[in-house]
C-alpha cells in the first residue's frame, strides 16, 4: 500500500525528531567522557608557544607563532595542531565541549555519507558511534585525548567534509559555479593539510571518482577540478615542512641509527600493516563482505545498486591507499588506523542503510545485534567512566597538593601514589626522572621547578 504525502511527512518528522535526540544523546555521553579524561603529556606541551619554552598560548597571535616554531622545527600537521592550540586556549570546559561536539558532527558525516538518498535514520545514526567505540583500537588517543583529537578526529572530520561532495556528486548531481571552485580549491589546501596518509587517502579517492565519473560520461564540474588541486598544493606543503625531517632523524635515532635507513624503514612498515590488517581490519571487510552479499540479495531500491556497490568500494579502495601510505612511516601506532578505519566502517553503513530490512528474517537479526551491542556498550561504558573518574581524583588530588606546596615555596614536586589504568587509555603516570620528557611538560604546565614520582615498594 502507498503511503500518503501526509503520512511520509508525519514519519519523516518522527526520524527527524529520534535523530536529534540520538544526536544529543551521543553529545552527552562523549561530554561525560572529555570532561573525565584529564590534559596529559602533548596538551601540557601545545598549551604554550612552540620552541618559546615560558610562553603560554592566549592569542591566536601566538597560536600563529607556535605553528610557524612547529613547522620548521618539528612537523607539517599545521592544520589540526592549529586546531589543538585553539580549543587548548579556550580553557578546559570549552575544549570538551567543542571535542564533544565534533564527535557528533563526525558521526553525522558519516551518518550523512552511508544514508545517501535514503529517510532519516536514527538507528544508524547512533549505530555509528557504537561502531567507533568497537572498531576504534585506540579510541581514548584520537577521541578524549585532546591533541590526539585535533590530529585525528578533527582531521578527519575535515577530510569526509571535502570528499562529501565529491560523494554526493556522483550519487545525485549538484551545482556547478565559479564561486565554488574558487572555494574548494580554497578548502582543498586545508584538507590536504591535515594528516599525511590520509590526505595520500583524500587525493586517491578524488582522482578515482573524476575516474568514475569520466567512464560513466558524467561531466566532472570545475569545483571537483580545483578541489583536487588544493588538496594537492596543501599536502605538499605538508609533507615539505623541515621539520619533517628533523623528527625523521630523531626517530632514526632513537633506533639506534646514525642514518636513515630505507629499507629498514620499509620492512618494518610492511609488518606493522600486516599486523594491523590481521589485529583490527579483517573483522570489518568480513562484515562488509557479508552485507554486501546480503546487499546484492535485497536492495532496497535496484536502480541504485550499481551506484551503491561502486561507491562503497572506492571507500575500499581509499582506506588500502591510505594503509600502504604508511609503509614509508618508520612507527605506525594503533592511532594512525583511526581514519583507515573509518573509510572501513563508512561502506559497512552503506550497505546497512541501503539493505531492505523489510523481511522479518533479515530484520529480527539485525534487531539482535544492535540490542547486544547496545548493550555491551552500556557495560562498557559504566566501566570507562568508573577508572575515568579514578583517574580525575589523582588529577584533583595533585592539583590541591601542587597548590599547598607553592603557597609554602615549595617548587620542587614529589608525589608517592601511582595511578595504573590498562594500556589503551593512553593514560600513564610520571616518571622518577624529573627531566623526563612528561614531567617536563607537566612541570611548566604547572608552573611548578620540578615533579617526580617515587613510589616505595610497600606502596606499590
């Protein structure tokens, strides 16, 4: 039976209205989080002026300063680490709060990209996120730890911004003017500015849809053209900063190396891809796989398929140029699958908003997992926020004791409790080197002489 302009008016109300409460849902439960996970290490460092040792950041004047220091001594992430300062100088509530809400708007990008030319979908809406805290092996380091969120999340958030038209283009035709291109070549250099593998990732993606597009006679408009090459002009600024290669040679170092070695490099970089294929990225192409096939079997509407199945994969695609970009890094930490994985879970909520649920033996299990991952997040979840706040009376604690002692002149800092938490917070304590790279940033943070920590062995 055809359903009514009355009554798609009335459900698309309905799925309006359940998408903002999931929206304000998922917003208080990341706040809750971000305002229980503490500054620690790189925010006490990106608080002040790089390379200006006394200088803490209250300007964007000295934001501007500290990125100029950043790129010639340290690193291209101009960008994000723009964005880190910022959010940094605004104070802690703010940060968690413009944190929490890039999470959300994250989410509804993504949200966006799967859901094209479909209703308003709650459920998917909010499955995202949960598929962020399950997929993400390092959720605390690119979500709630604030520099690791500009470079991550905030990076990729811009990045899925960009490519979304280029996205919705092919899906659905869109405006061509002058005035856009201008624009997106404008936009094009801040998204090829922002992380090195995914802006690798960026470029691959808008060259093979001006690809798609071509082999599909669909006219490429002036913005997708010019949009391309700011995304190249920014990561080539990017990738040219000097400082670059000072932290090259550095990490070199630190191997126990007087030169660099390519083929070293090289090696150790075809492991850790392997080791992260196997660890974390099989389980989603095999969950991608299998609502594909489920996809070929009952689309919701046939014309599209084509068009669905080509761009899920050129999602695909994307992620593995993004992964074998990362050969030429020397470390590749779990943090840096964050927008790999990502362009994974993006084709698996393709699949998902485009499957008809309609028949009861596709629905009903459908049903059971999102209860079952509902509910283990909720476990979760209570178990996060529990060690989260363990970790904030430390963080209080320290603070009050910090306070005394400087009241009594007393600049030079011992603690005697340690706090442990397993690996993936990204949590760890200070050390009993006061010189310590941490206890250093801690130190000026807190505008303290010193800090160390010395446990005795009945206290551990």
């Amino acid at each position: 039976m055809k359903e009514s302009s009355s009554d798609i008016l009335k459900d698309n109300k309905v799925r309006l209205s359940l998408m903002l409460l999931a929206g304000l849902a998922m917003f208080i439960l990341i706040y809750i989080l971000n305002s229980l996970y503490p500054l620690y290490a790189d925010d006490w460092n990106y608080s002040f002026v790089h390379g200006e040792a006394a200088t803490r950041i209250k300007s964007f004047s000295d934001i501007f300063t500290s990125q100029y220091n950043h790129y010639m001594t340290w690193g291209g992430r101009s960008v994000v680490h723009f964005i880190a300062e910022t959010m940094l100088m605004t104070g802690f509530f703010w940060t968690c709060m413009l944190n929490s809400l890039a999470f959300v708007a994250f989410v509804y990008v993504m949200y966006m990209i799967a859901n094209r030319g479909n209703k308003p979908n709650p459920v998917l809406f909010f499955l995202f996120s949960l598929l962020i805290w399950f997929a993400q092996p390092a959720f605390f380091a690119t979500i709630l730890w604030k520099t690791g969120a500009a470079n991550y999340l905030w990076g990729t958030l811009i990045i899925l911004l960009f490519l979304y038209s280029y996205y919705a283009y092919y899906r659905s035709r869109v405006t061509n003017n002058m005035l856009k291109a201008v624009l997106f070549f404008l936009f094009g250099i801040i998204a090829g500015w922002t992380n090195e593998n995914m802006s690798i990732a960026l470029i691959f993606y808008i060259i093979a849809s001006l690809t798609l597009y071509k082999y599909e006679k669909i006219k490429i408009p002036t913005w997708a053209v010019t949009g391309l090459a700011g995304t190249i002009v920014g990561c080539i600024i990017m990738l040219a900063a000097p400082g670059n290669y000072v932290r090259l040679e550095d990490v070199t170092t630190s191997f126990g190396q007087t030169e660099i070695m390519y083929k070293d490099i090289f090696l150790m970089g075809i492991n850790y891809i392997l080791t992260h294929i196997w660890n974390h990225l099989l389980i989603i192409l095999a969950v991608y796989l299998m609502l594909l096939f489920i996809y070929n079997k009952h689309p919701k509407e046939k014309e599209d398929k084509q068009k669905v199945i080509y761009s899920s994969i050129l999602f695909i695609l994307t992620a593995a140029a993004a992964l074998v970009a990362m050969v030429v890094s020397p470390i590749f930490p779990e943090r840096a699958l964050f927008g790999i994985i990502v362009l994974l879970l993006i084709p698996v909520g393709i699949m998902l908003a485009n499957i008809d649920f309609r028949a009861n033996y596709l629905k009903v299990p459908a049903v059971i997992v999102f209860v079952a991952l509902f509910v283990i997040y909720g476990f979760q979840y209570r178990a996060v926020c529990n060690n989260l706040t363990y970790v904030t009376s430390f963080w209080t604690e320290r603070e009050a004791y910090i306070a005394v002692q400087k009241h009594k002149g007393e600049y030079d800092i011992v603690f005697t409790k340690r706090f442990d938490l397993p690996e993936e917070y990204y949590l760890s304590d200070l050390s009993d080197d006061p010189e310590y790279w941490e206890n250093e940033c801690y130190s000026r943070f807190y505008d303290i002489q010193s800090v160390r920590l010395i446990v005795s062995d009945s206290i551990k």
